[in-house]
C-alpha cells in the first residue's frame, strides 16, 4: 500500500489552479485512502474516493457543464 501511495504522488497532477484564488493546489491522499485537494491560501478542501472524480470537480468552473466520456 504504501509503494502505491508514492507511485501515486509522482504522477503529474491534472487539477486546475484554485476556482477560488488562483493558486496551486496541494493533491494528496487521506489516511484512509481518499483523493484530496486542498490549496492552503483560502482554505478551500475537496476530497473524493477516485482521483478522477477528485480531477473532475476541483476542475469545474462556473458556466461549464460536465462531459462524459
């Protein structure tokens, strides 16, 4: 499990620039195996159960729908 999490971490993250203030977010994983996204300047948290849902949602802006694939 813990070779899983480190191959994960040095994967490129896809996630967007804050929806909210425009910095970089911090991607990781939770204790228990969760998808988080998190940017430190205004405090914003979003946490998921797959990554790309995790990718999906932090990357929605206003006036965007969603596609499926």
């Amino acid at each position: 499990m813990e070779k899983e999490l480190e191959e994960e971490s040095k994967k490129v993250s896809k996630l967007l620039p804050c929806p909210f203030c425009g910095e970089a977010p911090y991607e990781g994983r939770t204790e228990n195996g969760q998808y988080t996204a998190k940017c430190f300047n205004c405090g914003v948290v979003m946490t998921q159960d797959r990554k790309d849902k995790l990718e999906g949602h932090w990357n929605q802006r206003k006036g965007e729908t969603k596609t499926t694939e």
